[in-house]
C-alpha cells in the first residue's frame, strides 16, 4: 500500500514549487518513517498499544473556600504558635502588675539547738567568781514563727512602667496574630485556586483527548475507503498519544496542588482534600486610586497596630529604667513568735517604711537606658521598613488585578476563535479540503485557549486574594 501510494506520488513532486516539494517530501517522510517505526517495535499501530489508564487521584473530602479558612485557623501551627504568644504575653503582665500588689511573705523554723556561752577577746567579763571552765548546756527545742507584710509606695514608675509596656506587649501579640491569620488567609486563597486551576487544566486535557480521538475515530472511517491517507491515521494516533500524556500530566499536577492546599491549611497531605467551585468576586476597593488603597492598608493592617504597640512599650521601658535612679519607698509590717514551746511563744510585731536607693551600680541603669533608646529606633526603622513593603504589595496586588482582569476577558476572545477554528476546520477536513495537520493545529490552539483561559481565572483570583491580604482583610 505505501509503495503504490509513493509510486503515484513521486512524479508530482517535481512539478511542485520547492516549498511544496519540501513539505511533500516531509509527508512522504512520515509516511514510510512512523509506520516502520511501529513495525521495529514489534507494534502493528499505535491504535494497538496498550490503553494508558487515568491517573487515580487521592480519595478526599471536597471543601469549600471558607470551610478551608476555618480549618486554618484552627490548626495551622502558625496560628497556634501566634496564640501561644498572646498567652505568654498576657501571663507577663501579671507579673509585671505583681509587684503594685502587697506582698505577704509566712516563716516558720525549729532548731534543736544549745545556747553555751563563748567569750571574745574584749568583751565583757562574766560577772561569776568561779575559775572552772563552763559547763555544756543541754540541747533545747527554738520554734520560730513570723510572717511580714510590704506594700510598695512610690519608685518613680520603674514599677507602672513596666507593668504598662507590658500591656502593650500583650496587645502588640494580639495584632500580630491577627497578621498571622491574614497571611494564613492568603496563602490558602492561594493554595486552593491553584488547585481549582488545576483540576480546570484536568477537564481542559480531558476534552483535548476526547477531541482528538473523535478525530480518529473518524480518520479510521475515512483510511479504509482511500478517501484518507494512512499518514493521516498515524498523526491522529499520535495526537491521541499525546493527548493521554497531557491529561495524565495534568492529574499529577493536580494532586500535588491538592498536597499543597493541605499544607497551606496545617494539614498532612495524606488528608486529601479538594476544592470545591468556590470564587472569588470582585474586592470593593479594586478600582480605587492607589494612594486610597495605600491609605486603607496602612490603616487597617494588624502590622502597623502591632507596631504602634511596640513602640509604646518600648517607649514605657524607658521611663521605667530612667526611674530606676531615683529611690524607692514601701511600707512594711512583721509578726514574729519566738519560744522553746508551740504553745508558750513569745509574741512580737512591728511596723516601718523602708527607702531603698542603690547610689552606684557600675553603670547599670545607664546602660539599660541607651539599650532600651536603641532597641525604639530599631523598632521605628522596621516600621518604615513595612511601610515601604505595603506600599509595594498594594501597588503590585492592584496593578496585578487589573491586568488579569484584561488578561480574562483577551483569553474568553481568544477562546471563542479557536471553537471556531476548529469547527471550520473539522468542516473542511471532512469534506476533503483541510488537512489532518490543520485538524491538528486548530485542536492545539482550542487547548491552549482553553489552558489560557483558566489560568487567567487563577491569575485574577490571585491577584485579589493577594489584594485582600495586602490591605489587611480577612
């Protein structure tokens, strides 16, 4: 068969124009090529290689947009860690409030003891006569009992101080897992339209492989009667071929998008799960000016209130240690009971202020003062440091929005053309007048407008999740 078509075929070729000759040729090339191909192999065709099975995806729950956000938040180690953090924070401004509280301190102590007297050289003599050495006392039992009691009064703030920024530590923490949450947000935004793109990408592949064995299947019907070429057959197998090797690519990289949602939730990949048809529709503020934008983010993210509460805790550690050169003043009362018998002790209290100022400390106070003035400064430049990266994260989520918006709806125009392109085209390859090379170029471009269209959806559903999270939004 391929011999009498090459036959009838050779005596064309030199009345063609050399670039016809050379695709004719090409063809020809193809013609006897791919079939001994086959042959070497051992295969009579490729409609007789062995059907390549689907990818068999991981069995999971199908979840929906905010049901993933939800279980974000509560079992990201992220979120978790950010919680903790708030706890800690919390647990220190209680003990920095301690000691504005009275402190009460209980003693009690037994001795079995003796009580013999020793001299020292120049005190005074004993009034007894006798010469002998003095004898050993028996041991006796000492209970003592007692307890004592301080209020501080004044230390000049070193105490309020402290117990202030400790507060704004506390509410620093807060903020700052409120940024936890928005970037935990984000990125399973993120995660979970990549996924949607990806299973999108899977039905593209999967409608590219039926088209293209539709084509087949109807070359097949055409070959036998001569109306087609054996090439013809051959490419559209190929065609198929490739058409698997795509969907299967395309189920793999879905899987791992769904791994990867997973892990952006705090999740083991084992989990499984897969997204549902949520979307994303259009931020509010998406077409506003870039400096509204930039004004509402600076405003509204949990960064900057963090910030502002550092500062003021920082601010507050400062007069604390400045305080610390000046004297502190408390009160104090004490209870004691002495006695050789529990119920025979000997009472006594008492009562007095104490004024506590350390004079010399080697430069102690001095030095905490300067560390505390440079750690504000730093604090003060990595808040400019921030909001400088809002500024480029609005800029670049706004710009981003509007550019995948155009992309969109470029990619439907385009995808429209290409439906038309190739129906026009499987109309004339079926009456003759089209080639199967045209049949399989209009098919190409149909999948990659489709491709494009889906990931112009992921773009833009990325671009306003980037959006939200650059201005701060839950």
């Amino acid at each position: 068969m391929y011999t009498s078509w090459l036959s009838n075929s050779i005596p064309d070729i030199k009345s063609l124009s050399s670039t016809h000759r050379r695709r004719r040729v090409l063809c020809l090339g193809l013609a006897l090529g791919i079939p001994l191909a086959y042959k070497l192999a051992g295969v009579a065709s490729a409609a007789e290689l062995p059907p390549v099975g689907t990818l068999v995806l991981p069995a999971g729950k199908t979840i929906t947009l905010a049901e993933a956000i939800e279980l974000a938040l509560r079992s990201h180690p992220s979120e978790q860690q950010a919680r903790a953090n708030l706890d800690v924070a919390a647990a220190r401004v209680e003990e920095s409030r301690a000691g504005y509280l009275p402190q009460v301190t209980a003693t009690g102590q037994y001795q079995r003891t003796t009580g013999n007297f020793a001299a020292r050289p120049g005190a005074l003599p004993q009034t007894t006569t006798s010469t002998q050495p003095p004898s050993w006392t028996p041991a006796y039992n000492y209970f003592t009992l007692g307890a004592t009691a301080s209020q501080l009064i004044y230390d000049f703030g070193q105490t309020s101080g402290r117990w202030r920024s400790s507060e704004s530590v506390e509410a620093s923490a807060a903020s700052s897992e409120r940024a936890t949450q928005v970037q935990i947000i984000a990125n399973v935004r993120k995660a979970y339209f990549q996924a949607r793109a990806q299973r999108d990408l899977v039905e593209v592949a999967a409608n590219a492989l039926a088209n293209q064995q539709k084509h087949l299947e109807q070359i097949e019907g055409l070959v036998p009667h001569g109306m087609r070429p054996e090439i013809d057959r051959v490419t559209a197998e190929t065609n198929v071929a490739n058409a698997r090797v795509q969907l299967i690519s395309a189920q793999n990289t879905y899987a791992v998008a769904c791994a990867a949602l997973d892990q952006a939730i705090g999740l083991s990949a084992a989990e499984g799960h897969q997204p549902d048809n949520d979307e994303i529709g259009p931020v509010p503020e998406e077409n506003a000016p870039f400096e509204k934008l930039l004004d509402m983010a600076l405003h509204d993210r949990p960064e900057m209130a963090a910030f502002a509460e550092q500062r003021k805790a920082q601010e507050q550690i400062i007069s604390a240690n400045l305080g610390a050169y000046g004297p502190s003043l408390a009160a104090q009362a004490g209870l004691t009971a002495l006695g050789q018998q529990l119920d025979n002790l000997a009472p006594n209290w008492w009562v007095g202020v104490l004024l506590n100022w350390p004079l010399l400390q080697g430069g102690l106070v001095s030095g905490q003062v300067r560390e505390a003035r440079a750690t504000l400064r730093s604090i003060q430049a990595q808040e400019d440091a921030f909001r400088l990266s809002v500024r480029v994260d609005v800029e670049q989520a706004s710009l981003a929005v509007q550019a995948a918006r155009a992309t969109l709806a470029a990619a439907d125009l385009a995808r429209e053309n290409a439906r038309k392109q190739l129906a026009l085209a499987e109309a004339r390859y079926t009456v003759g007048m089209g080639s199967v090379i045209e049949l399989g170029d209009s098919q190409v471009t149909l999948t990659q407008a489709e491709g494009q269209v889906v990931n112009a959806r992921f773009t833009l559903a990325s671009a306003r999740a980037a959006l939200l999270g650059a201005l701060g939004r839950r």
